[in-house]
C-alpha cells in the first residue's frame, strides 16, 4: 500500500473493524511508514480538539435568517432554467 492509499483511506476506516483487510494493509503501512504515522497521530488529535469545542450558539433571530437565505439560495439554485420560447410562426434565422 502507498502513502496515497493510506491518506484517501484511512478516514473511512477510523471506526472500521481493525481486522478487515484494508485495516490490515493501512496499520502494516503505518508501522513501517512514519510520515503517515504522523499523519495519522495529527488527525486523531484533530479530531480529539473538534470533539472539545463547544457547540456554538446563535440567537434565535439570528438561526432563522440564515436558514431563511439558505433556503432562499437552494430554492433559487434549484429552479429549472426555462428555455426561450418563440412566437409560433416565426423561424430562427440560423435556419
């Protein structure tokens, strides 16, 4: 396995059965391999100060105008795009 591999994979197995054969292949890389060991202690601690943070809280007038701008984007994004109709009768002059 290469370092690669190890860094497209490795999320996907974090709370994989460490038996599997992937896990298998990615944890004998990382004993042999110590640029992904450190990569692999850094994201562990990543994830270890994500966990302490908080949740942040917002007023509530401001919680609804935001979901009120997102929904107003995706609704606006989300909206079919209506072709250009023409008279009947009339022709394109690319004809």
């Amino acid at each position: 396995m290469k370092c690669e591999d190890v860094y497209l994979h490795i999320c996907d197995h974090l709370d994989e059965d460490i038996t599997s054969p992937r896990c298998r292949m990615i944890r004998e890389h990382l004993d042999a391999c110590p640029n992904c060991q450190a990569y692999l202690d850094s994201l562990k601690k990543t994830i270890t100060l994500y966990k302490a943070i908080p949740e942040p809280s917002i007023p509530a007038q401001t919680h609804k105008e935001l979901f009120k701008a997102i929904s107003v984007l995706t609704t606006h994004r989300q909206s079919p795009v209506k072709p250009n109709k023409r008279s009947k009768g009339t022709t394109s002059r690319h004809s």
